[in-house]
C-alpha cells in the first residue's frame, strides 16, 4: 500500500513497481483516464510509453514528471506526493486567489477554503517553530 499525496486529496493505493497501480487508481489520483491513445483528460490525451504503461498498470510518478509536475517519495516509496508545476502555482498567485483546503474546527468538522468563496475571510496561521 502506497499514500499518495495532492491538491486534491490523500489515496490510499495498491502499488507496484514504485507508483504503478491500477488504471482506476490513476484516475481517482490525477482526474486523468486510460485510454489506448494514453492518459486522457476531456479531449486531450499525453502518450504514455511502454514503460509508464505495462502489465495493465500506470506508473503514475512517471506520467506526473511528463507533465512538468514535481513528484517525491519517502526512501521506501510509501508515501508520496505529486506536486503542482511552477507555472500553474505562478498563474495561481498572480490571480491572487488562495488554493483551496480543508481544516478540522474544533470539534472536528471539515471545512473547505472554497466553501467561503465571495466572502470575507481572515485566516491566521501559527506555529510552534
């Protein structure tokens, strides 16, 4: 089992191989579907070698790196995390628009950043570092 890190959420997946699972776990990953043109996305699709494509598994690291996003692993490949590219977080700032996230209050209800949307919010951080 492998802990997959991003944007969008925490998976827990069967992996192989590094970060090579299923097709349907690439696509709850990344929001990407297999298809025989490659990993697609509406009507675009990236073309995946034989190697990022084999014995009916995604090598979800290498298809990550083919689109110029960051990806990292612990030492074990327990667990890792497939980052957002320099140019969509550059975009994200200019738009001057916070990414979206979710936080326990106290009493352990989730809450969402974009749930607030076109409201005023003062959100403060604080650690003990």
């Amino acid at each position: 089992m492998a802990v997959v890190l991003t944007d969008s959420g925490e998976f827990q997946v069967a992996a192989t191989g590094g970060l090579r699972v299923s097709p349907g776990d690439a696509e709850a990953i990344t929001g990407w579907t297999l298809k025989p043109e490659g990993m697609c996305r509406d009507a675009l699709c990236v073309p995946l070698n034989d190697e990022a494509r084999r014995d009916g598994k995604v090598d979800v690291a290498a298809f990550w790196r083919t689109l110029g996003h960051p990806v990292v692993s612990d030492a074990h490949g327990e667990t890792w995390v497939l980052g957002t590219a320099a140019d969509s977080r550059t975009a994200a700032l200019a738009g001057l628009e916070a990414p979206d996230f979710a936080l326990p209050d106290l009493a352990g209800a989730q809450h969402r950043l974009s749930d607030l949307r076109g409201r005023k919010v003062f959100l403060t951080t604080w650690a003990s570092w």
